[in-house]
C-alpha cells in the first residue's frame, strides 16, 4: 500500500492517506493529546474523527470499514470520575453521530474498531476503507458496544464487533473482527484466569465468523482467520498467550502479539483478526 498524501489539517495533527488499489488506509496522528483535559481531549477525538471520515469521503474507496484506536494513558482519571476511554467515546460519539445524521443511521453503519491504550503521548486513529460498502456484524452472545449501559460511561463505545468487507476487485470477502474479549452480555466474565479469557473470547470470535459467514462457501470457524493480533495486559502472560493463540488459528498467516492496555482494566487479552467469509454451519446462533 503506497502512501499518497500527507499534510497537515486545521492544526490538528498528520493526517496521511496510503492507497493499495480497492483499500485505503487514512490515519491522523494527534501531538501531545495526553495533555489535554477532559474537555478539550473529547473535542480533539470529534475533531479527528470528522476528518478522517471527510478525507474517507473524498477517496475511490469512501466506504470506512476499520478503525484502530491508539489511545495515551487510556485509564487516566479525567473529570467527573471518568478516564480517558470514556471520554475518548464520548467525543467518538459525537463525531459518529454527526457524521451519520442521527443514532440509528450510526447503529446501522458504524464500522468495526480496536480501542487499546499505550504509554506514549500522542492519539493515533487509522481507518481502512474499501469501494464498496462493508455490513456490520453483532454478536448474538453479546450486547451491542453502542448499548452498554451507563455503567460503562455516559456515552458507550461506537463500534461494531465486526464488517463483512470486500477488500479486493475479484470479489472476495473478508470478515474483521474487531477487538474481541471475554466478555458475555455486557459483563467482563472470568476475573483473573486468563485461560477461561482466552476460552471465551475464541468463542465470541467464533460466533462472528458464523454471523459472517456467506452463502455456498464452507465455514471454518476459528481455522479460517488469516490473519490475528493478540493484546495483552500483563507482561508475563505472554508465554501463555502466544502458546494459546497459535494453537488455536492454524490456518493463520500472521500473528502479532501486543502488549497493551485493554479498554477494561479486568480482562487480560483482547484478540482482533480478518476471517475468509464462508457459509454458516450448525453453530445456531441469531446473527445480526
């Protein structure tokens, strides 16, 4: 993917466009947002995100399909005893919604997203966008990001679980997954035992392979991801994690393995991957 443009907008940070045919990839770059209060923190992610999805729009490839979040510091306290994240969805939030027009049209069209935090100074957002529209993906195991309830910030997330996408002109689809964890319904499950973490998150990846599955192909379930990156909390449960993960997508071509902080700080691990769409099998679950 050849890099096309870069400049800087408004005083707001890089912006940069690279371009691979029927992808692109459009990543913003904030200086210095660890400083910032709440306030202007949440103003500088709506600011980011309108961008990012305007200079989306204006490319071959305006459908946004991905997000990765790279956030600073992602469990600081902030005002009003919220953190970061919390603030960082609310501005999100606002951006979705103004972008879409309404809170239905977000519900309907937001893409999928990875939120990690890191111990640098800067907010980084990319956005993969494709030609062609991409479908979001629910998890019938799980509550919608975007109906969490207040427990979880007086805004919730804004991201889907995962987008049916096609990331080539010959056709093929992709489903990605976006950040996935242990959670069931709405609630982080299994404390601190990271083997049952890892044992639920495959299983809410599974479910998003089936729900993305497409007609007259064969699903593989877990075998079918190409490519996965694994997020872990605590430095020592790598060795577990990466014995865990690569026993478990044999069919991977990729795997990558970060170290991160985790949009709740009681789950250890949190798996994001892309899956060859294939056709629902006996898995029997209420896709979306």
């Amino acid at each position: 993917m050849e890099r096309r443009s870069c400049s800087v907008r408004n005083g707001l940070g890089e912006l940069s466009v690279r371009q691979g045919g029927f992808v692109s990839l459009v990543s913003v770059r904030v200086p210095d947002a660890v400083t910032l209060a709440d306030g202007p923190f949440q103003q500088v992610v709506h600011e980011a995100y309108l961008d990012v999805l305007g200079q989306v729009a204006t490319l071959a490839t305006p459908h946004p399909v991905r997000f990765w979040n790279h956030i600073p510091y992602l469990h600081a306290p902030m005002a009003g005893g919220l953190d970061r994240y919390m603030v960082f969805n609310a501005g999100r939030f606002d951006a979705m919604n103004r972008w879409f027009g309404s809170v239905e049209a977000v519900h309907r069209g937001v893409a999928t997203a990875t939120g990690v935090g890191h111990g640098g100074s800067d907010l980084v957002i990319h956005c993969l966008a494709c030609a062609a529209a991409g479908r979001s993906i629910e998890n019938p195991r799980q509550v919608p990001a975007y109906r969490y309830s207040r427990r979880y910030g007086p805004v919730p997330p804004c991201f889907a679980r995962a987008t049916l996408a096609r990331l080539s002109a010959l056709g093929g689809q992709a489903i990605l997954v976006g950040g996935t964890a242990s959670v069931r319904g709405e609630q982080s499950v299994h404390g601190d035992n990271l083997a049952h973490q890892l044992a639920e998150t495959y299983v809410n990846m599974e479910a998003l392979v089936q729900c993305g599955a497409q007609p007259g192909m064969v699903a593989n379930g877990l075998a079918s991801f190409v490519h996965v990156r694994a997020y872990y909390q605590r430095g020592t449960d790598r060795p577990g994690v990466e014995r865990s993960v690569r026993g478990t997508f044999p069919g991977a071509q990729g795997i990558e393995f970060v170290q991160a902080d985790l949009c709740r700080q009681e789950l250890l691990v949190e798996i994001e991957g892309v899956a060859l769409a294939g056709a629902p099998s006996q898995f029997g679950a209420e896709c979306t």
